[in-house]
C-alpha cells in the first residue's frame, strides 16, 4: 500500500500548499483493487462484471476498468471503464475507447 502520510484519515495540510477540502461527510471505508496481467477471455470480464453488479450494496459504488494489449502504428489499445456511483438505481457510466 501507499506509505504517504496524505491518505490518512486523520491528515492535515497547509492551505497553503492545498485549497481542495474533503467533504464533510468523511467515512473510513474498505477498498480492494484486485490486478490481472495476462490474458482474460471477454466471458469470464463479462462474468465478473455480471457477479460484481449482483453481490455490490447499492450504498457503495465500485468500477471495472479493463485494458487490452496495445496494438498497432500508435499502441492504441481498447478500454473499457464501468462506473457505478453510491445509491444509485440500476444507472451505470460506460466509458469505452478504442
């Protein structure tokens, strides 16, 4: 994990140095970042995707990102981000490139 003492709960900063201010409504939470190199059949994303969306709360909010290998002249590879934000109904961001 990241050692830097700027993701602690209980951090402060100089306004100086930073205007952004967290909101109010700070919470600690769990996170889990799960990584993949290699290769993964479009099946079994689709199936993870499906499992994710049916056993995430509806309070919490998760993404997907998948990254093909790059390809071509300008290494452009195809990107797939899928977003779902806290209580929200059955609405999803889709954000696809290739």
């Amino acid at each position: 994990m990241l050692n830097s003492p700027r993701i602690s709960y209980e951090d402060t900063i100089d306004p100086a140095l930073s205007r952004y201010r967290p909101p109010n409504n700070q919470q600690k939470c769990r996170l889990v970042k799960m990584v993949w190199r290699g290769f993964i059949p479009p099946a079994w994303a689709h199936r993870f995707l499906v499992q994710i969306i049916s056993s995430s709360p509806r309070n919490v909010w998760f993404a997907l990102s998948i990254t093909g290998f790059p390809e071509g002249l300008f290494n452009r590879a195809n990107d797939c981000l899928t977003l779902r934000l806290p209580d929200s109904s059955n609405e999803y961001i889709l954000w696809e490139t290739s």
